[in-house]
C-alpha cells in the first residue's frame, strides 16, 4: 500500500541520510518515477524532505526530523534487531512485513541505542543460507498472496478452502478449519481440523487458498507445542514408514537424524560407533540416506536393506572396473 511505502521511505532517509532517487527504488520495489511522486506527497505533508543537486545528490530530510521510543535498554534494542535478522517469519508471508517492522524500531530507538545495537548486531549471524560445506539452507517459497489468505484465516478464525498438492497425489480442493501456524527449519506448516479430524499441511503445498466467511469449527484456545507434539507422535507411529537399525560414526549422527524422520533408539557401541533405530518415509528415501554416508554407517537391519546397498555398490565397482573407453 502507498501508505506503507511512504513511511518506509521516510524511515530509510532517517537512517541513511542522502539517498537518490534510484536508491530508493531499488529499496522499495518501484520505479524511480513512482519514488518522486512520493517525494512530491511527502513534501505537500509537511515532511521537511529535500533535495541535492549534483552527481552525489539525491533526497534528504533536515536534521532533527525524529521521533523517540523510550523505555529500551541496550538488551533489548540488541534483542529486537537480531529478532529481525531470523528467517523465520519468511514461512508465513511476513519477510516485507518484518523488514519494514524493523526499520520503525530502529528509527525510534534513542540515539544511543541505536547505534550501538546496530554495531553489535553486526557481530551475530543467524540462519544463514549455507552452512560450512556450503549446503544451501534456503526456506520454502510460499507465495505472498497464499500466505496471506492462509494467515487470515487463522487470526479471524474462519474456515479456509485450499488447494492442496499432497506428496504422490494428484492436488485437489479440501475444506479445513484452521488450527494455527508452525516453522520448523523455515518449512511451514497450517495445523488444521478436517471433517473432525486432526491434519497438517505444509504451506509450500497449497497451491491456492482462499479464505470463508464462515466461522471456523475449533476451540476458543490452543496449546500450539502440546498440538504440534501430538501430531509429530502419531506422525513417527503410523503410515508406511520404514525402520532401519543402523551403527554410525559419532562424526556422521547429526547427517543420518537429519535425514530421517524419527530416532526410535540409540546407544553407545563398545567401539564408540552408535546404533540407532531410525525411521524413513519408505525403501526408497532409506536407501538413499544410507548411501550418503558411505562406509560411515552401515545398515544393520533390515535384511533387504542391506541387500540393496550391497547391490547397488557391486554395480558401482563393476562400472568402475570396466577398462576407460
């Protein structure tokens, strides 16, 4: 909304000083024509912005144009700033809202904090997008538009018709009675009743929401850990997910747990190696978690998994021992 992009554009002067024209797009998300008509509104308002001529020039506001938050200490201020680093609220359609969010409080903290804030923010790194192998870390995309019908219904607490892309199904159209939101590791999720029953959907799935008029048929209050814990178990204990029992290197936990969906057991070998009892989505997706890790795990049980990793390594050797064309 304009109202929107014009107290941003306020707000980005205050912190930036001068900035032209085409800096100001690029920040915003528009043409540079749209930025000066924005200038011109402001300055009819009474926003004391101007303007500097030159190769260096571009638009100002004069000293002093600034409103405080009081109230904030130091903590505090560093606490909201590297709240608004987190990649969190990108699972939901609200990055551009955080963004914007933030810039408001930096812009009203004290002089004092601000600054030193800032410089301290600059020191901590959350969520970045690849970890030290240079693995990219990257979220879900969820269209805006999506996010945000899907986000009203759940605050107004009306029914909400989705489009959904189930895994292995063909998408169709299911009415639900949503529940609330959950981000794990930047997928989201909509927690949500159907015909009386309990179901999660993952966002990055509904191809098209729309949000009902009708109320929605759920409690008045909600537990959103207690309910996410409840489904995370009938989740592990149901389906057809495949169990395997399998001694890895301590240095490779983290890559087999990571892959799987549920750790059932663990326990320290004598050699030092740990056996764990984890559970896959099928044959298939166990299969190939255990050859990721090569020689630093082996497949302990169940038979037929073993055979498919010895199967598909002799295939392996015997393409490699073929003579080099």
């Amino acid at each position: 909304m304009r109202a929107d992009r014009l107290v941003s554009l306020v707000l980005l002067l205050r912190q930036r000083g001068r900035l032209s024209a085409a800096a100001l797009a690029r920040e915003l998300e528009v043409s540079t024509r749209t930025v000066l008509r924005d200038i011109e509104a402001l300055s009819t308002a009474g926003v004391p912005v101007y303007a500097e001529r030159g190769r260096h020039g571009g638009f100002a506001l004069q000293p002093g144009f600034r409103t405080e938050l009081t109230g904030l200490n130091h903590e505090e201020a560093l606490a909201l700033l590297v709240a608004g680093s987190r990649r969190g609220a990108q699972a939901f359609g609200l990055g551009s809202a955080l963004a914007s969010a933030m810039l408001k409080v930096v812009d009203a903290l004290p002089e004092s904090h601000r600054d030193t804030a800032a410089h301290v923010a600059e020191r901590l790194l959350i969520d970045p997008e690849t970890d030290l192998l240079s693995r990219r870390q990257a979220p879900e995309e969820v269209p805006d538009a999506i996010a945000g019908e899907v986000r009203r219904a759940v605050f107004a607490g009306h029914r909400l018709r989705i489009h959904y892309a189930a895994a292995g199904r063909a998408p169709a159209w299911r009415t639900v009675d949503p529940v609330g939101l959950v981000t794990v590791r930047d997928r989201g999720y909509l927690l949500a009743v159907r015909s009386g029953a309990d179901r999660t959907y993952r966002l990055s799935r509904i191809l098209a929401a729309e949000e009902l008029a009708e109320p929605a048929c759920r409690p008045d209050r909600v537990d959103l850990d207690r309910a996410w814990q409840e489904r995370g178990r009938r989740f592990r204990s149901g389906g057809d997910h495949v169990t395997a029992l399998v001694s890895v290197a301590p240095t490779r936990r983290e890559d087999l747990v990571g892959t799987a969906v549920a750790v059932l057991a663990e326990e320290t070998e004598a050699d030092g190696r740990l056996r764990i009892e984890v559970a896959f989505q099928d044959a298939r997706h166990a299969e190939w978690a255990l050859w990721q890790l090569a020689t630093d795990a082996e497949a302990l049980a169940p038979q037929w998994l073993r055979t498919a990793l010895r199967d598909r390594a002799a295939a392996l050797a015997t393409r490699y021992g073929e003579a080099s064309a």
